[in-house]
C-alpha cells in the first residue's frame, strides 16, 4: 500500500479511505471481485482516479485496506485469550458478531463471490495466519501427533465450515452449539489431550 496506515490519518484521507471502502463493498454487492475495476470504484466513491492511485497500487491493494478494517474488528479480545482453543473460540465468535451485523451484505457478497475465487480464498487465508500466530505464541499448550502447521489449517478450515453452515446455508446455529461443533471437529488434537489419547 503506498499510503503509511501507522501515521494517524488526517480527516481528508479518513474520508477518502471511508468513500473508497463503501465502493468496494457496494460493487462487491453487485458482482465479482475478478469483475470490478479501478475506474468503477472511483465513479462509485466520486473520487478521480489519480486520488486512488495515491493511496493504493490497484484494486487488489484496496480489498486488502477492506480486509485489514475487518480483521481489526475480527482480532478485537482474541489476543488476550491463554491457550490456542479459547482463541479459537474467540475468534469464531467475532466472526459470528460480525456477519450478523453485516448479514446482507455478506450475503450479496458471498453470493457474487464463489468460494474458489480470490475475496473468499483471503478470508481463510486470515483464519489460517491467526491460528498459526496463535500456535506459535503458545507452543506448550498442545499435543500433537501432526504438525502444527497441519493443526493450525484444520483449526481455521473447522471455522470456515461452520460459518459456511450457518451463514452461506442458513442452518440455525447458536454460538453455543457453533463452539461444541467447533470442539467437536478438533477434539482428536484439542488441548490436554495425550498422545495416547489421539
């Protein structure tokens, strides 16, 4: 990204970022990721191309600004949590916190966005560097018969299919029960589990 996001952001670049951001989202609404282009989003935020072009490389660079906004709700609490599964859990059900706040327009999103395309393949990208991060920071606080990279990517996909259950197949689901599945799914590697037990 060409703009520094750790410098705090004047008001202009604020409303620029915030008008940039909402085009994203509406024609992501509409159509495919693969299908949006750089002069669509500014028609849509009413900006001129070269003010996109001074914050970000291309298209590709702005769904990554949308997506970091989104993981910094998503990572809200989930870095306080002690052990790898109350992360996992936290961070499921910010996950959940979110989409129902944003339910239509994941919806449409998810509907214009196929699972194998590039927006959806982010999204579990995000999921699996959390639970990486997290077996990294806690390395003591599992067994495993299979490498924690492997464990880490089963964590995150066991996420990935419960919320493509209650969300993209809107099957009733509670965070409650979505954190017994969720359990359920892992339990063969959860933690305090000895080898002999897996």
């Amino acid at each position: 990204m060409k703009y520094d996001f750790s410098k705090k952001l004047t008001i202009g670049a604020a409303r620029t970022l915030h008008s940039l951001q909402q085009a994203m989202r509406a024609l992501l609404s509409s159509k495919a990721f693969e299908e949006v282009t750089v002069g669509e989003l500014c028609e849509k935020a009413m900006l001129p191309r070269a003010t996109f072009y001074n914050y970000f490389d291309d298209k590709y660079d702005l769904l990554q600004y949308c997506l970091m906004t989104v993981r910094d709700q998503l990572d809200s609490g989930y870095r306080d949590m002690d052990n790898c599964s109350e992360r996992m859990n936290c961070l499921m059900e910010n996950c959940f916190d979110y989409l129902d706040q944003n339910i239509d327009t994941v919806q449409k999103i998810l509907r214009n966005n196929p699972a194998n395309q590039y927006l959806i393949n982010q999204v579990r990208l995000y999921l699996l560097s959390n639970m990486s991060a997290a077996f990294q920071s806690n390395p003591n606080s599992h067994q495993f018969k299979v490498p924690r990279e492997m464990a880490a990517k089963l964590y995150s996909e066991a996420i990935v299919i419960i919320l493509e259950w209650k969300y993209l197949e809107k099957r009733e689901c509670s965070k409650e029960q979505a954190k017994e599945y969720l359990r359920q799914m892992v339990s063969g590697i959860d933690e305090k589990q000895t080898v002999s037990n897996l």
